[in-house]
C-alpha cells in the first residue's frame, strides 16, 4: 500500500514538474527584474506585453529618426502640468496589471488616427487630442468624457454651485471634482501618451482635460510614448482593418 | 515707451492731430488684428494638424518594425507587432491548439471534432504555418472536403 501512495505521488510530482515546464516559460529578455510579461485587455482580446526576445535586434524605420522640426515636434518638459504625474513604463506594467485589469483605469492615446492605425500599445484607447479641445456640449467631447467616468450635470443652480465652490477651497466633499458642467467624483485614472518626449499630442490632451476640471491627480502622462516603447521592443497592436494577422514565423 | 501718453502735451497742436490720427490707425489695426485673431488660431491648429499628419505618412508603418509579437502564446516572439484580428495564439502544441479551438472557437471547433485524427494533425500543421482564425477555418474545411 505504501509502495503505491509512493508511485502515485511520485507521478504527480513528475506531472506537476510537466506542467509548470510547459506553462511557465522563461525568458531572456525580462520587462522588469520582477516581472516577464504582463498580460492587458484590448478591446476583448488578451494581449501579452513582453519584449523582443533577439538580443540584436534594433530600431528601425521611422521611430529610429533623431530629428524632426521644431516647432512643432519640440521636446516635451517632464511636467506637463501642476498635480499631474508623469510615469515610465515600470508603471505602466503595474496600470495595466492593476488599473485596467479592475476596470478603474483607462489608457489614452492622444494621437490623430493616422498615428493610431500604424501600431498602439496594448489596452489603450484612442481619443484624438483634437476631441479634448473642443467645446464643452460638443457630442464627441461628451462621449469622450463619459467613458473616462465623467458625470454630465443638467441646471445646476446658483446656489448649489456657490456652495460647492466654498466646500471645494476648504476640499471638502469632493467639491472640488465638479464643475458647472461635470462631476468627475467617479472619474477614473487615466494615463495619457503619444510619439514620445518629441510629441505634444498628448500633452495638449491633458491641458485641455484640465481646462474641462478633471482631476489632475487623477492625470497621468507617460512621456516616453511610442518612441520608448518601440526601443524596449514591447509588444504593440495593430487595429483591425488592416491586413492579415500575426505571422509565427 | 514711458513717453507715449506725453506725446500731445509736449509736442504742440499738430502732434496731437497727429497722435490721433495715429491712434485711430491702430485702434483700426488693432480691430482687425483681434477680429483675425481667431482665426489665425484657427489656421495654426489646422498647420499642425497637417504637419502631423505628413510626419505620420513619413514615420511609415510601425508594425513593420520592431514589436514583439505575443498574444496569450507561450514562446513565440517574432519581431513584429500584434494584429487585432482572430487569431489562435501562436506556438501552440496539438492539445493545446484543441483546447483553444474548443474554448474560443467553438464554431470552428465543431467542424474541426468531424476530422479523422490523421486530418486534425493536419489542421494542426496548418496552423503551425498561419494562425489566423481564418486560415484554420480554410485549412478545416478543406480537409473536410478532400476524399
């Protein structure tokens, strides 16, 4: 009897050993010393961000340019605006593990369509610049701001606004996450991004933002964009529309 | 510049004349200057959006780069970017491809359970060659079909 608890446990061991074999794949080009991959959703599909795996692969094309003219591709300050924090891609890992995975965060890329459609990085969404910087009841603007969690105010009165406006010096009651338009108490962390430290798309997406009353501290800019992320190798997704799909070899 | 409210005061009759004269011309220029003001803005934002996009038609496509390519997969890394479009993650083995057809596909999979074993192999080895959901689908009903 001892003799055949020992084989059983014995196989088990040797399956356990199988499986973790098979599942758990190591790999030599880590994101953090922590952390090999992160997995986010986009747009239904789960996708795996990790790095480039061949040690000698290099930037090319158009992300590999040193210089573009400035104005307008001028450097961006590492502070786009007071209370809102800038984040490298360490963070952006955990936001994605942690903030989008629970539904409380959102990734923004701030960039025109026809920097979108070239390649995104995984679990973000594209709001145009161009869409924060229009008027306040424009339907676009709206929509933008409802899925961001912003509340639309119908007649708020005077009154009402006059009190809101003494509990939000003292910051008192979330007073101060509403305007005469919106209530961004439930709105949720966003992280901001573009081209990289060369691009003010995204920067001018949050200044307008800021502009609409959300929250800064609940703002967040990821400077190195699509530069940085293209010279770390990590995964980026092409919308549909295009083309066939990913080549295993 | 700490002379020009002065002017008249210093300068007699027909610097004052003059002063109004020119005052008005700048009111008149100032006038148009903040009645165009707008749409100078206007004409700066649309400059930047066309630069923008010229830069994206020059920047080129970035998936034609240098991505990593991995969706659920468990090793395959091939240096391009992600494609959004049905796709069985790649570097599946045979029982792992079955499991995903099952779980995700099941359409698909119900074609796929009326191969002979010897086909499914080979819709396996398809995949192996193009993982799109569509290519898999072709390669299963094609083996359906072939005697």
């Amino acid at each position: 009897m001892k003799q055949v608890i020992t084989r059983i446990s014995a196989v088990a061991l040797l399956s356990a050993a199988a499986f973790f074999n098979t599942s758990a794949v190591a790999l030599d080009v880590n994101l953090t010393d922590y952390l090999a991959y992160v997995k986010v959703d986009h747009q239904g599909e789960s996708v795996r961000v990790q790095r480039v795996q061949n040690q000698d692969n290099v930037l090319t094309g158009g992300f590999a340019k040193t210089s573009r003219k400035c104005p307008p591709f001028c450097i961006q300050p590492m502070q786009v605006a007071p209370g809102v924090t800038t984040v490298g891609e360490a963070e952006i890992f955990r936001f994605m593990d942690r903030e989008i995975a629970s539904g409380n965060g959102m990734m923004i890329d701030a960039r025109t369509p026809s920097w979108h459609q070239k390649g995104t990085i995984p679990g973000s969404v594209n709001i145009p610049f161009t869409v924060f910087e229009k008027e306040v009841d424009d339907p676009e603007l709206v929509k933008a701001l409802e899925s961001m969690g912003g509340n639309q105010r119908n007649d708020v009165s005077g009154t009402t606004r006059s009190i809101e406006s003494v509990f939000a010096a003292m910051d008192l009651f979330g007073a101060n996450m509403k305007t005469d338009e919106w209530d961004f108490s439930d709105a949720r962390e966003v992280v901001f991004w573009c081209n990289g430290p060369w691009c003010g798309q995204s920067p001018r997406a949050i200044k307008a933002l800021l502009a609409h009353g959300y929250p800064a501290e609940k703002i967040h800019y990821y400077r190195g964009g699509m530069q940085m992320w293209k010279i770390l190798g990590l995964t980026i997704v092409v919308p549909e529309q295009e083309e066939k799909s990913v080549a295993m070899k | 510049m700490a002379g020009w409210s002065g002017w008249p005061q210093y300068r007699g009759l027909h610097m004052l004349a003059f002063s109004k004269h020119y005052l008005s011309a700048a009111g008149i220029t100032l006038g148009f200057s903040l009645l165009l003001a707008p749409l100078a803005g206007v004409l700066a934002a649309d400059d930047y959006l066309s630069v923008l996009e010229a830069e994206a038609a020059d920047t080129g496509s970035t998936h034609s780069q240098t991505a990593a390519s991995t969706t659920n997969n468990h090793k395959s890394v091939s240096g391009k970017a992600v494609r959004l479009q049905k796709i069985i993650t790649p570097g599946l083995d045979f029982d792992q491809f079955e499991a995903e057809l099952h779980s995700r596909y099941s359409g698909t999979h119900l074609l796929y359970m009326k191969l002979s074993a010897a086909r499914r192999k080979a819709a396996w080895k398809h995949y192996q060659q193009d993982n799109a959901l569509s290519a898999v689908r072709e390669s299963i009903v094609s083996l359906m079909s072939s005697s």
